[in-house]
C-alpha cells in the first residue's frame, strides 16, 4: 500500500494499551450527525481485524453488528447513529489480547439535506478534464510515492499536469462566458501505472474513494474549489463512477470477500498490478502463466438491460462483464459493496458541498443496487440531482431509466439522463441539407417527438459531444454548423451541457487517439503561447465565437421562457426547422436554415405562434428584425428571436 495512501494521522487518532491492534485506515474517514439514514458502515483495514471485537459508549450510538468478511483483514462495523451528537467518538477493538482506541470524528451538517440543490434546466454545465484544462501549481506534477507515470504534453495520451488550483484561478473565465455549473471529469485518486503509452490521466480507474488525486490537488482544495464556485455562482458536478474500480485499489490485491468483484476468479490469478500477462490497453488479453483466464470482458451492448427476451448469458456479459482489464468490475449484488459506494457518494456532497453528481456507465452496474442509490439520495437530498450516462441513441431506452418511468417495472429514481438521442441525431444532420423527409434537422424533430417517453424531458441532460466523441468541429473551425449546433441546444427544453474549448473553436477526432479531442486548453499551461482565457489573446475567429456564445449564454441565464416555458416544434419545411417557448406572454423563435443556400421562410406558417408580432429583437445581436410576410436567411443561418408584441 502507497505512503500516500496511509495518511491515517489526517483522520484517526490511535491510543495504544500495552500490544495494539493494527489498523491501517477506516473508511469513511470521518462522518455526519442528523441523516435520515441513522446507520453508517464503516470499513476497517488492519493486518486480522477480521477478528476483533469492537465497543463504544458513545452517546446515541448503537453497534448494530460486525460483518467479517472473507479476507481476514478487513472487518465491517455497522454503527446506528440515531440520537448521537456530534463529537469525537471512541471506538474500542479489541482482538486476541491486543487493544486499540481509535478517535472517530462525527462531524455536524453544514446544511440540511433538502437545502443541497442541485443542477436544473436553468443551468448550463461545462465539462472540463482537470489534466487538461491549467495547471496552478507545477509542484504536483509530480509526485512521490504514486505508480509509474509520465507527465509529458507532447503525448496527447499521457499526463499534462492540470490541476484543482489551475481551475480555481480561472473561474472569472466561467463567469465571462456565463455558464451556471462545472462538471469535472473524475477527480479521486486514480494510482494507475503507464504502459505501452497508455494512460488513466482520465479518471476513471479509482483507486481510492476518499482523496483527490494528488497530481490534482487535496481534498481541501477540492473544497475551497466548490466555496470559491459558489461565491461567483457556480455549481460544481462531481463525476463518480459505482461501475468498476482501478486495478491497484487495495481491494484487488486482498479482496474483501469472494464476491466483491464480478468473475473475481481472475484477480484470484492476476493479482500483481504488472502482470505481463495481461493486456492492459487493449482488454485482449486472456491468459495468466500460460493459463487461461476467467476474465469477462463486457460486451458493451446495454440493451440486455432492459430487453424483455434477453438471454441470460447477453445480460451478464453486459453487467458482469469488465469494462478493460485495468478497471475491475465492482459487484453492486454485494450490499456491503453498494453500502459502501452509497455512504461514498454522500460524504462527498456533505464534506465538499458538491451540487451534483454525473455517474458514469451507469447501466453496466446492477440495476436494482443503483436504483437504491439513487432512492437513498432522493429521500436524504430531495432537491439534489443526478444524471447519469445512459449510451444508447434510442429515446425509448434512456426514457426508461428516468425516475418514475412507465416503461419499465423498475423505478430507477435517477432524476436525469443523458439525450444521446440528440447528439447522434445532430452529428449525422450537420453533414447533411434538410430535405422533405429524413435528413438535416429532420432527424432532430423526428427525435423530440418521443419527448412523451419522458416522465420529465426538462431534465434531459442534451450535449453536443464530450470527453469520448469526436469534436463537433472534427477537425476543422468553420462555425456556422456549430452555431447552429448552440442556438438549439440552448433553447430547447433540456438540460444543456457543452465541452471545455469549444467556445474557442477547440477541435480534435478520436481517429488516432482519444487524447486528440482532450487538448490542452490554451493558455492554461506554462510555455503556451496561444492564451484563450483572455480577448487579448484569442484570434479574431476565436473572439467571434466566444462573443456569440456568450451573449446567448448570459440571456439564457434566469431566462423563464427557456427554462419553464411550452416548447412549439414545426416539421422542417422548406429547409428550415424552427422551434418556439412560450411563457407568460412572451415568445422566443429558433429558427435554423437546413440548407447550404440562401432561403425564405414565410411567417404565416408560424402564425399560431407569432401572432400579429410584426417586430422581433435579435438576442444575439440585438438588432430589431422586421416580421412583414418573410423573413431571409443566410446559408446555415442561425437566427434567435424574440417577439416585441
């Protein structure tokens, strides 16, 4: 186990009574008073802790029982904390005549948990990959004690050194461009060695669920981070991910029980961390010392999930199955694995204040162990949100992980879901012209038109692309497709989310490497020569979009037309899609030409929404636009209008 990781002087304090119990850490590290979940599981690692004995005479709290699981060094303490204050508790092991006091902090709420709020459809999210957004402080970039790694910026699949303080000193930027929330790719320990130039400067291969990654920051940057956010507005969403873990977790190499991983068989064979026998960057490889594997790798294919003829062995090798050989699939089946990520996810939001959470690959888990997660929130953060990444462009299917869902027997209780829909919609559309039928913005309309699927559409997380697709630009600039692209993803009925750089026509496909759409911010890093978070230092092409999408950004802002108002969508006719809000008297038109030449829309198709309006403003530019029977659109154009009636 990593020194860094054994930073058990931060969390416990041990009184030793002639021979000491050894314990190496506890989990949580510390926890809170008043939740309406009294219980609280804590995980204890120590060299036979399996066997101890534990008391306290707190007050309030009860011992309710201890779990000794299969490796003899782990023990469960499950503790009822209803009545206790908070405190310094002690708790009392004792095991084979050895003793051991340790100090446990109950801490007191800093906010009840119907006033956490999470994110809305009044919100827009930015997602940002910490490594690769600035880098505040060179000294983290490396650090002692963790795998083998390599920070180099010439790799674009390797660490470049963002960081916690790199983003805390450009949040004015935020502001600027008047986005409401951040969402951060995963930011917890992720101790993953570098192989054959593969890297998890990602995120997503945890390794450790109660510390930021040093190379990121502590934990108590992470925190003044979110205070700092909060102070100028913002909303911070934490990305955590329930599917799977990194493979040097210390769960790997002494498995709490025979069933905290899914085909565990091949940890039982492949314990060291850099095994030869495994491939680690491609997930092909399947023998151990000549041997072959247990290894069950996922299929990828999330319809099983919900597929009312799937066949058993498609459905477990859908959720069974490892997501890549170095990411070891948790098993949700286990109560105490899933105790122990839902007490994960609530300690964040309480010792950070986090506002939301994004939980990755979220069909792959077990469904009814997230659907508890997610019922344990609701009920203890009633106001809080979560969304989760649910891959599949069908909008039947993600409407049916939607809390309160009539397609499936299942209640997920997951508020939020991602509208893949619309994004593969949009990609195919933006190569084509719009037609009388099928292509170009037809393929949007003919996707909103199953919003009736949705128990809420308004809490549809909708994007464009993101950390694991191409760029929207590929690998060009030309905006007027993207402008497009933004003038619908911010006044449709959605959750909007955009992707760090795009604002400054950051571009990138994944054809070579994923870390080709995971650029650098510019100027975010020492040595750059191109500074994007400043007009001074933006090219003329990149000032113009960053102006452009952030006035229709800031008129978004606190905009009740877009947020809670009736949304109007007419077929594409002629070329030209449009959609319309209507709230308390007010009307906002988008309307897109579909087409690669000039075009003529005539208003009195529209006159079901426009009434006898004969003047718009432009939000964008702010200029009057006459409504006398046409109106002339550029090739591409995006034009968003609001009725002077």
């Amino acid at each position: 186990m990593k020194k860094y990781l054994i930073t058990l002087g931060l969390f416990l304090s041990v009184l030793t009574m002639n021979a000491q119990v050894k314990i190496d850490r506890i989990e949580p590290t510390d926890w809170y008073v008043g939740m309406k979940d009294a219980s609280l599981q804590l995980m204890v690692y120590g060299k036979d802790i399996r066997s101890a004995e534990v008391t306290t005479a707190y007050p309030g709290v009860k011992i309710d029982s201890l779990v000794r699981l299969d490796s003899p060094d782990y023990l469960l303490v499950y503790l009822n904390l209803n009545g206790a204050q908070a405190g310094e508790m002690k708790l009392d092991f004792a095991n084979k005549g050895k003793k051991t006091t340790v100090k446990y902090q109950l801490k007191q709420r800093a906010l009840s948990g119907d006033e956490h709020v999470g994110f809305t459809n009044s919100d827009v999210l930015y997602m940002l990959m910490p490594d690769r957004f600035a880098d505040g402080n060179p000294k983290n970039d490396q650090v002692k004690g963790m795998s083998n790694y390599v920070c180099d910026r010439s790799k674009p699949s390797l660490r470049h050194g963002g960081d916690m303080e790199g983003i805390r000193q450009h949040l004015d930027y935020f502001n600027q461009l008047g986005v409401t929330a951040l969402w951060f790719t995963p930011v917890l320990t992720n101790d993953s060695p570098d192989s054959n130039g593969f890297s998890t400067y990602h995120g997503y291969a945890t390794t450790d669920y109660y510390h930021v990654d040093p190379r990121f920051g502590t934990n108590a940057e992470y925190a003044n981070l979110v205070k700092e956010a909060h102070a100028k507005g913002l909303k911070v969403v934490m990305d955590m991910i329930f599917n799977h873990c990194g493979f040097e977790h210390p769960w790997v190499k002494d498995m709490p029980s025979k069933d905290w991983f899914n085909t565990p068989e091949w940890l039982s064979e492949a314990k060291d961390a850099n095994d030869t026998g495994r491939d680690r960057t491609t997930g092909m490889g399947d023998t151990h010392n000549g041997k072959t594997s247990k290894y069950l790798q996922t299929s990828y294919k999330l319809t099983p999930v919900l597929d009312p003829y799937a066949s058993k062995i498609d459905l477990k090798e859908t959720v069974d199955g490892w997501f890549v050989p170095s990411m070891p699939d948790l098993n949700q089946k286990n109560p105490h694995v899933m105790k122990y990520l839902i007490q994960n996810s609530e300690w964040w939001i309480e010792t950070v204040g986090i506002d939301g959470i994004r939980m990755d690959t979220y069909p792959y888990a077990d469904r009814e162990g997230m659907s508890e997660w997610m019922k344990t929130l609701d009920t203890e953060y009633p106001n809080f949100n979560t969304v989760g990444e649910t891959w599949v462009t069908e909008p039947a299917y993600t409407a049916a992980w939607q809390k309160d869902s009539k397609l499936s027997p299942k209640n997920s209780y997951l508020k939020t879901v991602m509208d893949f829909s619309f994004y593969d919609k949009l990609n195919t559309a933006k190569k084509e012209e719009t037609d009388a039928w099928w292509k170009g913005f037809n393929r949007i309309y003919n996707s909103l038109v199953y919003d009736y699927l949705y128990p809420n559409p308004s809490s549809v997380m909708a994007f464009i692309e993101n950390h694991d697709t191409d760029r929207f630009l590929g690998n060009g600039q030309d905006a007027t497709m993207l402008k497009q692209a933004y003038a619908l993803l911010l006044t449709m009925n959605r959750i909007p989310q955009l992707y760090y750089g795009t604002e400054v026509l950051m571009n990138g496909t994944k054809e070579v490497t994923d870390g080709n759409v995971r650029k650098d911010f510019p100027g975010g890093f020492a040595g750059d020569t191109h500074n994007c978070f400043t007009a001074e230092g933006r090219s003329k092409a990149e000032n113009e979009m960053f102006d452009w999408t952030s006035k229709l950004l800031h008129w978004r802002q606190g905009n009740e037309v877009i947020t809670k108002g009736k949304q109007i969508q007419f077929i594409p006719y002629e070329g030209i899609y449009v959609i319309a809000r209507q709230y308390n008297g007010r009307t906002v038109l988008t309307i897109l030409n579909g087409k690669d030449s000039k075009s003529t829309m005539k208003l009195e198709r529209y006159a079901e929404v426009m009434g006898n309006a004969k003047e718009a403003t432009d939000v964008i530019s702010g200029q009057k636009v006459a409504l006398n029977g046409t109106l002339e659109l550029a090739p591409r154009e995006a034009l968003i209008i609001e009725l002077n009636h």
